[in-house]
C-alpha cells in the first residue's frame, strides 16, 4: 500500500484523539475521586496514548514522522483530533460522560477498521478492541455508580453528557480525505455512517441508567479534523511538548 | 489470661519468629507504634505522587511519558495497600482511610521529608525515581522481616515494583549524562539540590529513643537509621561518581579501615522543620490534596456512601 | 436510587491456568462488577493473574489463633511421610538377611 497523503492524515487523525484523550486522561493522576480509580484510570490513560502510538508507527513505516515527532513536534493546528477530546477536564461527572461517548464511538470505529484493506491497521483495531472492551464497561460502571448515586452525582453526570453530546458531532465529521479512504477500502465506513449507531448506543445505555438523553447538536465540536482547534488544545500541547522542544535533536 | 499473661505469649510468638496478624490481641503500644510507622508510609506514597506527577503532562516523548504515568500509578497503588493495612489494624482505633487522609491533609499527619521538596526540571525526575526510590528500596527492604504480617506481604509487592522504578531512574539519568551539555547541567543541578533530602531521608543516626528501641525489640523495625544510609551509600556513591556526576559534598570519600561512608553531616535542623510541616513545598502540595479531597468528595458519598465522607 | 455502601473486597488472583488462587490484597467497592473491574488494574496491571476472584470480607469465615494449635496439633505420624523412616531400616535388615 502506497504511502498515500489521505493514508497518513487518516492514521495520524486517528492517534490524535487517542493521544490526546490520553494526555487529558493521565491528568487526573493523584487526583481521581478514590485511591483505586486512581491505579484504574492510570492505566486507562496508557492504553490510549499506547494506541496512539500503534496508529502513529503504523504511519511512521509508510513513510511519515516518528511517533514521537507527531506527538511532540507538530503545531496544535496539525493535529487532527476532534475539539471534544481536547477540552479541559472539568469535574468526574465530565469525565466519565466524555470517556463514555468516546469509547461507544471507539468501539463502533475500531469495529468497522476490522475489515480495512490496510491489514497492519485491521491489526491495530483489533489490539485496541481487546482493551477498549474494559474501558467500556469501567465506563459503564462508572455511569450507573453516579446516575444511581445521590441527587447530586445524578445532576453532575447529566450534565456533563449534555456537555459531551453538545460537541460530539466533532468525532463524525467526515472530510475529503475520509471519502478517499473509504474508496481505497482503509476505511470501510464514514465517521457520518457511524453517527446513527452511535445515537442509539448512547440512547440505550441512557435509557438503562434511567437518564435523559441530551440532546446531540449537528454543528458542535466541529473543526478538529481540519486543524481548527480551541484554546484548549493549544494551551495542551504547549504543556505536553514543553521537555521535548527544549532540544528535539535530543534524547530524552 | 492476665494481661501479663496475654503479653508474654505475645512477646513469645515475636520470639519465636511468628507474623502477628490483624485479628491477633496485641499490645495497645505495639498497635499504634505499627500504625504510626504504616501510615507514615501510606501518606509518603500519596504525597510522593505529587512532585512526580507535574511532570506526567510534559515528560518527553512516548516511552518517558508511559513510564512515568506507570511509576506514579503504582505509587498510588502501593498508597492503596497500605493504606487497607493501616484501616485494618486502626479498626479497634475508629479510624478509616478517609480519616486519615483528611488528617494528611489538614498537616496533622508525618510523611516523609523528601516530598517537601521541589521537583523543578525534568532531571528532577530520574534523580527521584533512581536515588529517592533507591533510598526507600533500602529502608522499605530492612521492613521486609518486620513482625506485622499483612505489612510484610504487601512490602513484597512494594519492593519489587520499587526495583523497576529504580531501573527506569536510572535510564533517565544515564540518558541525560551521555545527552548534550545542557542536559548534563540540568542533572548535576538537580542532584545537587536532593543530595541532602535524601541523606536526610535515613533519619538522624543513632537515634535512640525508647520508641525506637521498643520497636526494634518487638521487631516492627530492624535496622538503624545509620545502617540503612551506609547501605544507601554502599551501594549509589560508586555509581554516582563513576558516571561523572559530583555530589555536592567533597568529603564523601569511602574508608578502607572502617568500611563505611564517610560524608558531611547535613543540617539536621532542617530535617525537623521540614517533617513538622515546614518543608519548600510542603503546605502547597498539602493545600493540593485538601482541595482533591474536597473536589471529589462528592464522588464517594455517591459510590461509597457515609463513611466519614467530608 | 440505590443505597450506597463501601465494602471491603478480598481479591484472589491465579498466576496462571492450573495454579490455585492465592490471596493478594483487598480493596473497597461498591459491588461485585466493580470490585472486579479495579482489582484488575490494582493486582493485574503488569498481567500477573490469568484470572481474579473477588470475595465481600464479609463472606469470610476464618478460625481463629486458638483453631491454629488445634489444626496443627495431634501426634499422627502415620499420615507423615517421616513416620516411615523404620521402613528404610525394615529393607535393609531383610535385604542383608536374604543375602546372607
């Protein structure tokens, strides 16, 4: 398979909201509600930023940047994540609702990447299907812990998937790039394709949790596949690549 | 049974080499003197995380990135075992592991003095996870055979994550000696500033308090406060002067005829501020966790309900 | 609403298939799924355990010190290997005797 422009902005787009959910993840280390969610969520936080680097390698042997460079180099208006991923972490009811959204999305993307034509990112979906399972249900968990909590987490986890649901259109919008790959067969389905399972996944999970489903706005969280990003993001990689570019030549 | 009685088959049982376990009868002084120690460790774990996780956000790279998020991780989680050590042994006390936080947190607790310090750089990083790790591999090592059981069988666990710590430690260090001459610098500064912290670490030497000898007799504790810091230097020194790092001490020489370290005293009058509470750092990384506390407290009163939940 | 409530959960790992589950620390949940779900990343983040038990405390029951002296205690060399060391001294004494 030939190293393609589409190719590399299509695994690059992929890492990037992993990397990024990651980073905002690992930021609530020492700082998660109880000691054991703590050491759970640590871990969380890894196997995305590990995914990130499975997707940026696989981009790295055809052709483009080393993983690190991606990550570590590259100007917030490269980055390809959807704006949702990149915002601040607010309080845990946020928290969980985004993870929530994210990994019923991950796991109807990561399902659909089983059958790519680019049998190295099949093989990648497949690897990050096998953990995406866990972060799931520790998702799920976590959800029915606050929707059947007191009135207060009740409150806090409504409104943080009001939040989330504002700006999850982001993660479908499906750009020139994304119609290339899915001609090639990189891509079985379009983000937009995945946007109608998506809403009955979350329906359903709300409905069990005895929730209102929020509303999910056409027009929020758009801009990120196009590298049109908040402040959020930049103010995010200035932190993350603050060590590296003291000396990118260096090894760290 | 007397009370005299219950003592001597007590005090029979650590002779003979038995693990005491937590729905043993013991000693009223043996319990706190056990939870003092365990504790200490417990809120070292917690605040420890501190220093290191600043720099989770900013480490460089993939591979750093990774290891320090694990290293604070199971910091972290060694805080989670001991602290279920500690609740269990305090239960007959009324004591829970959110009230020892809270009291952590409100600066009514001791951790240990090293994390009252500034971790500035990225060089801070290796010298903390090689040489202050190092130094609590020595001490949490010398625990190993203390008397209480269920403590034994997580420092177990604790050492042998601790191992990997110190491997990653050294990585960074090693990196950063063979890197560019600003990374040299920013090493040998970062040792400079933790060469007494971690000499502090050890405790005076030769400190003989009753307390100190009962726990030795009851075998909570095994080594003192000189041994452990003569087994640190035993075994860092070397590897610290052979790679061209110079601590900041010109008469740290080793003798042939005494076989032990010699080293400048540092300021113990420091040591005792710093573990009163007045460390560089101590009252902020304290506020840090009182306001983590707060912040999520609503959390556990949703998932664990009342259990002293501020 | 549910009521909320903290239980202690004792958390049993087996290192691998065929081993027996040994005990490896406990931890605090609200229930069952979730103590399962961190005791994984809290006792099997470097994949130590093939597979984990969690058990309510409550759910435990134990002897106490006292039981240990009598589950240790009674003269019963003949269900030990060592209360057959004659038998090594019986082969001998026949062995020299048919040699003979």
């Amino acid at each position: 398979m030939s190293a393609h422009p589409f190719v590399l902005t299509l695994l690059t787009a992929l890492g990037d909201d992993e990397f990024v959910i990651g980073h905002r993840d690992s930021e609530w280390c020492a700082f998660a509600p109880m000691i054991e969610e703590d050491v759970a969520f640590a871990s969380i936080a890894q196997d995305e930023m590990g995914h990130a680097r499975l997707y940026y390698e696989l981009a790295a042997s055809l052709g483009g940047p080393s993983a690190d460079e991606l990550a570590f180099s590259r100007a917030p208006d490269a980055f390809r994540n959807a704006v949702l991923v990149e915002r601040q972490n607010a309080d845990w009811g946020y928290t969980v609702a985004r993870h929530l959204a994210y990994d019923t999305y991950d796991d109807l993307l990561t399902g659909s990447l089983l059958d790519s034509s680019l049998h190295p990112l099949a093989d990648i979906a497949a690897l990050v299907r096998r953990e995406e399972r866990y972060h799931l249900e520790h998702q799920r968990i976590w959800a029915r812990e606050l929707a059947f909590g007191t009135d207060e987490s009740r409150a806090r986890i409504q409104v943080g998937l009001a939040r989330t649901l504002a700006e999850a259109a982001g993660l479908f919008e499906t750009l020139e790039w994304h119609r290339e790959a899915k001609a090639e067969g990189l891509l079985p389905q379009l983000p937009e394709e995945l946007l109608d399972p998506f809403v009955k996944a979350m329906g359903e999970i709300m409905t069990l949790f005895g929730m209102m489903t929020p509303p999910l706005s056409p027009e929020g969280g758009l801009g990120g596949r196009s590298g049109h990003h908040s402040e959020d993001l930049v103010t995010a990689a200035a932190t993350w690549q603050e060590v590296y570019r003291l000396d990118p030549e260096a090894t760290w | 049974m007397t009370e005299e009685q219950r003592l001597a088959a007590f005090e029979g049982r650590l002779a003979r080499g038995e693990r005491i376990e937590a729905d043993d009868w013991m000693p009223e002084t043996y319990r706190r003197q056990c939870l003092r120690l365990i504790l200490t460790h417990a809120n070292s774990e917690l605040m420890g995380a501190l220093p290191e996780r600043e720099w989770v956000p900013r480490a460089p790279g993939f591979h750093r990135k990774l290891a320090v998020l694990a290293k604070v991780q199971d910091e972290i989680g060694h805080a989670q075992l001991i602290y279920r050590v500690a609740e269990d042994l305090a239960r007959p006390l009324g004591m829970s592991r959110e009230t020892m936080i809270e009291d952590l947190a409100a600066g009514r607790a001791k951790f240990h003095n090293v994390f009252s310090y500034p971790a500035p750089t990225w060089a801070d990083v290796g010298i903390i996870a090689w040489l202050v790790d190092g130094a609590a591999l020595v001490t949490q090592g010398a625990l190993l055979k203390t008397s209480y059981g269920p403590y034994a069988r997580i420092l177990r666990r604790i050492c042998a994550e601790e191992a990997i710590h110190l491997k990653h430690g050294e990585d960074i260090v090693l990196t950063l000696m063979g890197g560019t001459a600003g990374q040299r610098q920013m090493l040998q500064e970062a040792l400079e500033r933790w060469w007494e912290p971690i000499l502090h670490f050890f405790g005076p030497p030769d400190e003989v308090s009753p307390n100190t000898e009962q726990m030795i007799r009851w075998g909570i504790r095994l080594k003192s406060n000189e041994a452990m810091r003569q087994e640190f230097l035993q075994h860092y020194a070397p590897k610290i002067l052979e790679i061209g790092l110079v601590p900041p001490d010109p008469d740290l020489s080793y003798d042939e005829v005494s076989r032990t370290w010699h080293y400048t005293q540092p300021d113990w009058d420091v040591f005792w501020q710093v573990v009163k509470g007045d460390g560089p750092k101590t009252k902020e990384r304290l506020a840090l966790r009182r306001l983590s506390q707060e912040e999520q407290a609503w959390v556990r009163r949703a998932v664990l309900g009342k259990r002293d939940v501020a | 609403m549910r009521e909320a409530r903290e239980e202690i959960y004792e958390v049993f790992a087996q290192s691998d298939r065929g081993e027996p589950h040994a005990h490896v620390g406990s931890l605090l949940a609200r229930d069952a799924d979730f103590a399962l779900c961190l005791a994984k990343e809290l006792f099997c983040r470097r994949g130590e355990a093939v597979s984990l038990w969690v058990v309510p405390r409550g759910s435990v029951s134990s002897t106490s010190l006292t039981d240990d002296e009598l589950l240790g205690a009674s003269e019963r060399t003949y269900r030990l290997g060592e209360g057959y060391r004659v038998t090594v001294e019986k082969r001998r004494r026949l062995k020299e005797a048919h040699a003979s």
